[in-house]
C-alpha cells in the first residue's frame, strides 16, 4: 500500500499533504526539483516502470537521484491524528500516525491466535476464550492424547529450532568470512587508492568536492574544463552521477540564458563526447544538444 489512506485520518488534510500518484496521504514524502512532493515508493515505482524520468505532474525532468525527503512533511504527516488499526474490531483510540505501531502491539482489540484451537479471538478476550476452549480443557485435565500429540509437536518444534540453529551458525560462519573478505578487499583498496593519489598527486585545480556545481554560470566552464581534461578516462575521485546531476542543473538554468547559450553548448557536448557517463545519461545529453543547437539553426 502507497501512502495513507485518508479515510483512517480523524481530521481535515490538507490537499498538500495528498501525493499525486496514489491520491493518498504522503508516506516518506519526497520533493521534486520542479518542486512537487510524493510518496517515496510512489515516485520510485514510477521512475522505474513508466520508462520514462519526468515528474507526473508537470512532465519536468526527474531522475531517481534528484529526489530530497520532505523532513518537515514527515513529520506532519507523523503527527496526524488517527484511528487505531483494530478500529473495525472496537477499538475507539485516536493517536498520532507515528504511535499506532506501539499502541497496535499492546491494544486489547488486536486478534490474536489461541495456541490451543488457533481461533482468532481479541486480545481482551483471551482469558474467556481460554476457560471453555475445548483444546485448552484437554490439556489442562490431562487428557492423554491430546497431551502425547502435544508433546509430539513440541518435540517437532524443538527438533526444527535446533535445525534451525544450526544453519544460523553456518551461516554465521560464512557472514565471518565473508566480512573478513570485504575487510581485505578494502584494505586493497585504499592501498591502491593511496598508489593512484600518490601517481596523480593533487586533485584536478578545477574540482572541489564541497562546491555545489551547476548554482552559478562560473561552474559551467569549470565543469567543462575538468571533463575535457579528462575526456577519456574519469578521474577515480569524482561521481559521475554527481556530475551528471550539476551538467542538468547548468541546462536547465542557463541553456535558454541570454550570454550562456554557447557555454552550456560547449559543456554538454563535451560530456557526449567523454566516457564518463552512461547510456541512458548520454541520451539526456543527446536531447539536450539537440534543444540547444534547434534554435540557433533556426535563425
């Protein structure tokens, strides 16, 4: 289930509380560049099957990694007032959406199974339940059969605890040996990243990685500058999704901006024509060269 059905909520919601794709009330609320808001899983679910990467609102570019969480919808939304889940069974409890797990692991109108006949009877309930369950009354007079085929499944029970526990070990063993093979393979690892910042000396002059690239027209030329330095063979200490993600951000930005048309021109063509990035990248870039260069023919 996507999102939080809104008929399970006491109060008035807020339509902007209400994600576009399921039409319910955001669960782990998550923010678009184009600035629109959806369930988590929802806009996941649709990045990943509609094969396509815009928003479902306004059709604006939208990739997987560009989304934020929402902390401060979160946390409305966790402070919601709402019925208990076991309301269709009695319960008459309204909470906050972040204390119905706890309240649903203690609340007398949850079902529970009764290990002498398996019926669900309610919690509160139990303590009847047990005093003219047949089941239970067999074995609390000791009714002989009833107690040799009880003995018989805890005999079962205990024998498929003990297998059990013995694959937990083996497989405890090979978690250790396989962390020990994680441990090594990074110990390799840094030695070889310390050979290649020992070969390569200092990073390139024109990438920071506290520098927030594709927020001013200077990170245009900077970014085009680092990749053509480079065009062949990324540096190992630089994202290529994170550059992906600055390029997008100077053409959105710039592209259409009287004095960068030419740079941001310069830029995207330069990381078509790297081996930096992906296919499914390299056909952002194709469209975006494409938008770019139309106009200008055009006149």
């Amino acid at each position: 289930m996507m999102g939080y059905a809104v008929q399970r909520f006491v109060s008035y919601i807020d339509p902007n509380l209400i994600c576009g794709i399921c039409a319910n009330v955001l669960q782990d609320a998550v923010i678009t560049p184009c600035g629109h808001s959806f369930c988590q899983q929802c806009l996941e679910t649709w990045l990943d099957s509609s094969e396509t990467d815009t928003c479902p609102t306004c059709r604006a570019t939208t990739l997987v990694f560009d989304l934020i969480p929402v902390l401060a919808i979160r946390g409305i939304v966790g402070n919601l007032h709402t019925s208990c889940d076991n309301v269709e069974n009695g319960c008459k409890m309204v909470m906050r959406l972040e204390s119905v797990a706890s309240h649903s692991r203690e609340c007398e109108f949850a079902l529970v199974k009764c290990h002498g006949c398996g019926e669900q009877v309610k919690r509160f309930q139990v303590p009847e339940h047990h005093e003219n369950c047949k089941s239970v009354k067999n074995l609390a007079k000791g009714d002989k059969k009833s107690r040799i085929s009880m003995v018989e499944e805890l005999t079962k029970t205990v024998a498929s605890l003990e297998a059990d526990l013995k694959r937990t070990k083996k497989a405890l063993k090979i978690s250790q040996d396989e962390v020990r093979t994680v441990e090594r393979e990074l110990r390799e690892m840094r030695n070889e990243f310390n050979l290649r910042e020992g070969e390569q000396g200092a990073f390139d002059s024109d990438w920071d990685p506290d520098y927030n690239y594709g927020y001013s027209p200077q990170s245009i030329s900077l970014l085009a500058r680092l990749i053509s330095r480079h065009l062949l063979e990324k540096p190992f200490y630089v994202d290529r999704n994170r550059i992906f993600t600055a390029t997008k951000r100077c053409y959105d930005f710039y592209y259409n901006y009287p004095g960068y048309t030419q740079d941001v021109h310069m830029l995207v063509a330069t990381c078509f024509a790297s081996n930096w990035f992906s296919e499914q990248q390299r056909k952002h870039f194709d469209r975006w060269l494409g938008n770019v260069v139309r106009p200008r023919c055009e006149r």
